[in-house]
C-alpha cells in the first residue's frame, strides 16, 4: 500500500519535472541571478526598492546584481553584463522612457526577461509598450491625493485663495510625472483653487537641485502671493520647493508642500525638530515595488509564469503628526 502511494507520488513528481523543462529545472536549483537597474541610485526611493529587493532575493534563494543605470549607455551595458553573468532576467526604472525599443531588443538579444518598475517604456509613438510586465503607481490618482492634502490645509489655515500661489513644479517628459502633478492641478481646481495661481516649475531633471531652481524662478516672477502651496512628481521636487521658498521667508506657517514617496527624504523632513514648509507626502510602496516584482520575476524564470502585464500600486497620505501611522498600515518597518 505505502509503495504504491510512493510510486504514485514519483510519478507525480517526475510529470511536473518534465513540464517545466530542463533549464527551469537547473535554474531551480540555485542558480537564479536577477538584475535590478535603477535610474537615479542616490535617491532615497530606489535605495529601498533595491532593500527590498534584496529581501526577495534571500527569501528566494537567488542573486540579486544592483545597478545603477543614470544613461542608455549604462542601461546598454548592463545588460551586456548581465547576460554574461548568466543571469535570467532583469527589472529596470529607466532613465529615459523613449528608450524603450532599444531596451526590449537589447534584452531579447540577450535572452533576458523583462519587468519594468516605476517609469512605463515608451515606444516611438509615445505610447506605452504594453507586452512589457510593468508595476507603476496609479499617479493621476495618487497626485489627486496630493492635491487634495494641500486644498484640505489651505482650507484649515483659513487662507483666502486669491493670496495663494502653487509651485507646480513639473517634468513633462515623463508620463507618470505628467499624470501625478495632472492629478494635483485637478484636485486644487476642483476644490476652488484658481487656475491662474498654479505656476508651472519645469525641471530639469528630477532632484532636489533642479527643482529648487525651477521654483526660484516661478517665486521670483510672482511676488503677489502671500502664500506658497507646491507639489511635484516626487517628494525630491517639493523639497526643492520648499527651500527655494524658505530662502525668500516662506516658512512652515506659509509654505504647505505635498511629495510623493515617503522614503528617507521625506522622513528626515519629519524629523526635524521644527516643522518645515514640506507638510507632507504620499506614502507609496517600496517594498511592492521592489520585493513583489522581484519575486515576480523569480516566478517567471523559475515556473516560466510571466507577472500581470499591469500592475498599479497605492498611496497613502501622511504627515509629520501620523507618518509611523500610516508607514505601519503599509507594511513598512520603523524608522
Ligand atoms: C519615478 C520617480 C521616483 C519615484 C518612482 C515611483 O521613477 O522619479 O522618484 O517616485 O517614480
């Protein structure tokens, strides 16, 4: 009888062997290499996603190889590298979304498989490629949260909004840029906040540095305001916001800025014994963004099932007073 169940249970074992086929077979035995690139490894941000990505890659049992890619020609040849390192596959937040043609051929002629995370590959239309796994956030929503969070403060300091001003500080060539800070203008306008006040900040690139020097521009061109409010794609681009402001006297009681992020950059914001003019950020997720796309490419690689062509991830509100809150209702450790 015991025999039996034990041949039935070989039988059963050497089927689902032959199903995944010989290389899953020799990769499922330990030798799973997955490569994270990330645009900008200074930011706070992508430091956590490749934390948690790490934390995948020990649950797991695979390597992990990090790298930071700021241009197509890092991107290229970390690709380059990582097929000669045999690994099997690799996630990317691109630099340049328009290099997404060149980054599917690249990792098809190198058969590795493809997720992005954060910034959306474009094709030369502009259009999404959308046969590319992808986890992003849902930005439009995520900076109507935004918005909503400054038109909700404005309102409680009783601040007539003809005397407000808002630094919208943006980087159109980047769609979830265009979407977060879209969803920002439409909260403040729908919550009675006047178009003309809105001042468009483009920067450079996306840090602190350029942003700064994009809002010194739209302070200086509007000295009419009595109040500053600022919003961007990310928290980098509010903090930049709030230090132009502070140089011309716009503290925390005159200043409310929202980012988006919640990383280090914003914490130590928090942490500062004085409250800033940066009021707050929505908190989004880096441990889905770096620990779940991470064990989704493992799964392609290991059981040959690809992740879900789209995935958008949510955000939460918070502030100086419930950020430990909100970080714990997100799954993420204290700081
Ligand atoms: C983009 C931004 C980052 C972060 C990420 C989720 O890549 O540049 O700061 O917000 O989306």
């Amino acid at each position: 009888m015991q025999r039996r169940i034990f041949l039935t249970l070989m039988a059963a074992a050497v089927t689902a062997s032959a199903a995944l086929g010989g290389a899953s077979i020799a990769q499922a035995a330990d030798q799973v290499k997955i490569g994270f690139l990330v645009k900008q490894p200074e930011e706070p941000w992508f430091q956590d996603e490749w934390k948690f990505a790490e934390i995948a890659a020990k649950e797991k049992g695979f390597t992990l190889v990090k790298i930071g890619a700021p241009s197509g020609e890092k991107v290229m040849s970390a690709i380059d590298n990582l097929a000669a390192q045999k690994a099997q596959g690799f996630i990317i937040c691109t630099p340049d979304v328009k290099l997404g043609p060149g980054i599917v051929a690249k990792a098809k002629a190198d058969n590795l498989k493809l997720m992005t995370v954060d910034d959306r590959l474009v094709d030369g239309s502009g259009k999404p490629i959308e046969s590319v796994p992808h986890m992003g956030i849902s930005a439009y929503n995520i900076g109507k949260q935004v918005g909503e969070g400054i038109a909700a403060e404005i309102k409680k300091r009783g601040w007539d909004m003809k005397d407000v001003g808002a630094i919208d500080v943006t980087y159109e060539q980047l769609p979830t840029a265009h979407d977060r800070t879209t969803g920002a203008t439409d909260a403040l306008v729908a919550a009675g906040f006047p178009k003309a006040n809105i001042i468009a900040a483009p920067q450079a690139k996306t840090d602190t540095e350029n942003a700064f020097n994009a809002a010194n521009i739209a302070l200086t061109k509007n000295p009419q305001y009595k109040h500053w409010v600022a919003y961007g794609l990310n928290d980098e681009a509010v903090l930049g916001a709030v230090r132009a402001a502070e140089g011309r006297g716009f503290k925390a009681d005159n200043m409310v800025g929202i980012g988006i992020g919640g990383a280090d950059s914003a914490l130590n914001e928090f942490k500062k014994p004085e409250p800033t003019g940066f009021f707050g950020t929505v908190i989004i997720s880096p441990k889905r963004h770096g620990e779940e796309t991470s064990a989704l490419m493992y799964t392609w690689i290991t059981q040959g099932k690809e992740p879900p062509k789209l995935t958008l991830t949510s955000g939460m509100l918070a502030t100086r007073d419930n950020v430990s809150q909100v970080r714990e209702q997100m799954g993420l450790a204290a700081k």
